[in-house]
C-alpha cells in the first residue's frame, strides 16, 4: 500500500485545524510540510521535552535527561539509518510502515477511537514541530 | 471451574485482538518492581500511610449516620471479623442492578439502602477510608474475583476494552501491560497492571487513591476521554483486572511511586 506514491488530503473534523497535505512515495515523505526548514536547536529541545512523549518510549544522546525510556530503539545514529523523507513519514505515522507499532502517529487525526475532548481533531504535533524534530534527527549519525 | 467458564466466553468475545496472556507463573504485583525503601514503607504498618485512611475508617465503621441511625457496625459487627475475605471478591455481582459494583458502589448502595444516608462521593476522604478498612481485612488473602458465572459476560467486556487501542496515541492497556511489563516509560515501571493493592497510597498523589482514579490517570496518559467515575466501562475494567489477579494476594492498602 505505502509503496504507491499518494497524494492524501486527511480530512478535517469541524473546528478542527486542517493538516497540511503531504505525498507518501515509498515509505518516505520526501517535501517538508512546511514552506519554512526546520530548526535543528528547536527539534532538540523538542525531543527531550517530556511532553513531546519521545523520550517516554525512545533513549538518545540526551546526557541531561535522568529519564529515558526503553520501549524503543535508542536514537542516536537516527540520521544514518534512515533518510529525512524516512524520518518525516516515521513521526507523521509510523503505523503506515508497522500497523502493530506501539509509536503514536504524531500527525494524524482519523482513524483513533475515544480521543479525549482536550486532544480531539488536533495532531500530537504541528507541521512546524514535525520538521524541527526531523531537522534534528537527521543530525544524528552517533 | 465456574471460573474456568468465565474465562473462556471472555476469550470467545475478545477474539483475535488477544495478546498472549500473562502466564500464571510470571504474575508480578507492582509491589515486586518498587525500591527497597518503598516496599517498607508499604510493609510497616507505622511507616505505611494508608494505615491512616484505615484508622478514619474504623471510626466512621462505628458512627451512626443517616435517617436510619445505623452505624455499619450495627449491622456487621466488627470488621475485622464480619469483613475478612470480602475484598477478594469485588467488583462482585449486584443482585439488584444485575451489573457488577466495585467496592466503593457496594459501600454506597449499604449507605443509600440500609443507612438511608446520601452516597459518599468517589474518592472522598470518608469513602476511601471504608474502603480501605473493609480491603485491610483480606490483606495476604488470595484474589478470588470472577468466581461468579453471572460476571462472565461483564469480564469480557472488560477484556475488550483492555485490548483496544485508544485515545490520541492509540495505544491500548495491552500494549503496556501485557506486552512491555518488563520496560520502562521514560523513568517509570510499567508492571503488569494487576490491582493488588488499592485503594492505596500513591507519593505521586500524596494521597490514597481508588483504582477507578489509577485507571483514568491511564487513560488520559494515552490521551483518551476518561470515564466518569462509577461508568460501566470502568468498572468492566476493574473486574477484568482483577480477575486477571486471581490467585494473587490482596495488598490493601498498598504503596506506589
């Protein structure tokens, strides 16, 4: 499915911020979401930020952060492995790639049950954080 | 068996979305992945401070409220006696609602019923302490809930909202309970989710607290709409839970990070 190039426009609930479209070719996202690059300082204090949730699940090159999580592949060495495209489709919605991941689509609103009224129509993140945070980890090469 | 029967219709509901179960073996109470100093601290009854919420509700045990005038005492005597081995128990079927009711709604329905007194709010201080006093009385008791074949169709309603994904991260009970019990989310345990413990007394809280309150502190950690204290649904999950327990010993009132 997510080998065909896709043009998707998510549909937008009513009151709801509209996503910025975006086109899915392999498993990569290849053009930012936004007109604007995204800022590596930014991106990383994004990550270590608790309530962005990364770090939650995911440990890195954060020697400032006591807590870190181990339910996800450490990562350091992100920008080797994958590509910035890869990177951004990872963060958009990782369940395109591995419908049984436990990582949050963190640019999505379709498709989720019961979301609570605070979050509802909204993504976790805005386009803007997406492509600070891709930014950053396409700094990562260990 | 009548349990045996219980299980298996909640298997035959929930269907495919199943994870492997916890084998009986490898249960662990939250308990086993504390520190040292907090497993004492649940231990020692002068160090543990539910034991203050059990005080208080030994007091309100006795206290005649109510247009009845009646104590719980006048009808149960004393808790230590009348009140060992109940806990285990719930959430137990509700002859009157025909639905299961946790602890806290049985205490409720004997205030509205026999004491004719107004029901004390979800996670009051005085409700808490009843609570707390009635659990005390099964602490070291093995978990018995689900016994009843009546609850069969309510455990797999309760399985079922156990296993699926919700909320903005789409992440279900399962997916951390079940499946990652041996991780940890950023600095915290994640254990197995058994509710061997409560109510109990939580340092994140500094306060005791009911299951109901662990459970929409869950739910709203994945971003889902928490049920209203009381709903159907939660205590579905309750009994789930604690069917999943069986065999486990009851802790109450017990300590958590």
């Amino acid at each position: 499915m997510w080998l065909a190039a896709a043009l998707l426009t998510p549909p937008a609930p009513a009151g709801a911020q509209a996503l910025q479209p975006y086109a899915v070719v392999g498993d990569a996202i290849p053009e930012p979401l936004t007109n604007a690059r995204g800022d590596i300082s930014r991106g990383r204090a994004l990550v270590v930020e608790r309530s962005s949730t990364c770090i939650l699940c995911h440990s890195g090159p954060f020697p400032e952060q006591k807590f870190q999580g181990d339910l996800a592949p450490d990562l350091s060495g992100s920008g080797n492995r994958w590509s910035e495209g890869q990177l951004r489709l990872r963060l958009v919605d990782a369940s395109r790639l591995n419908a049984a991941t436990i990582m949050p689509s963190y640019y999505r609103v379709d498709g989720l049950t019961r979301v609570g009224a605070l979050w509802r129509g909204k993504p976790i993140l805005s386009a803007e954080q997406i492509e600070d945070i891709v930014a950053y980890l396409v700094t990562l090469r260990e | 068996m009548r349990f045996l029967g219980a299980i298996a219709a909640a298997l035959l509901v929930a269907g495919a979305v199943g994870a492997a179960e916890i084998p009986q073996a490898d249960r662990r109470s939250g308990y086993s992945f504390m520190k040292p100093d907090t497993k004492t601290m649940q231990d020692d009854d002068t160090a543990n401070p539910g034991m203050l919420w059990v005080l208080d509700g030994e007091t309100l045990w006795n206290r005649k409220v109510g247009s009845a005038g009646k104590a719980c005492a006048d009808c149960h005597g004393n808790a230590r006696n009348s009140m060992k081995g109940v806990a285990i128990s719930y959430p137990a079927f509700d002859k009157a609602t025909g639905r299961p009711i946790d602890l806290e709604q049985r205490i409720n329905s004997c205030r509205t019923n026999h004491q004719q007194a107004t029901p004390l709010p979800f996670e009051s201080r005085e409700l808490l302490a009843l609570t707390a006093l009635v659990a005390r009385q099964s602490q070291g008791a093995s978990i018995e809930t689900g016994a009843d074949p009546q609850l069969a169709p309510f455990i797999a309603k309760g399985r079922e909202l156990y296993m699926q994904r919700q909320g903005q991260f789409n992440l279900a009970c399962a997916n951390c309970h079940d499946d990652n019990w041996d991780k940890r989310l950023a600095g915290a345990a994640i254990t197995q989710g058994h509710p061997t413990g409560y109510p109990l007394y939580r340092l994140e809280w500094q306060s005791l607290g009911s299951l109901q309150r662990r459970l929409r502190a869950c739910i709203t950690g994945i971003r889902a709409q928490a049920y209203d204290y009381g709903a159907p649904e939660l205590v579905e999950l309750e009994l789930y839970l604690m069917s999943r327990a069986r065999g486990m010993p009851l802790e109450a009132p017990g300590v958590r990070p």
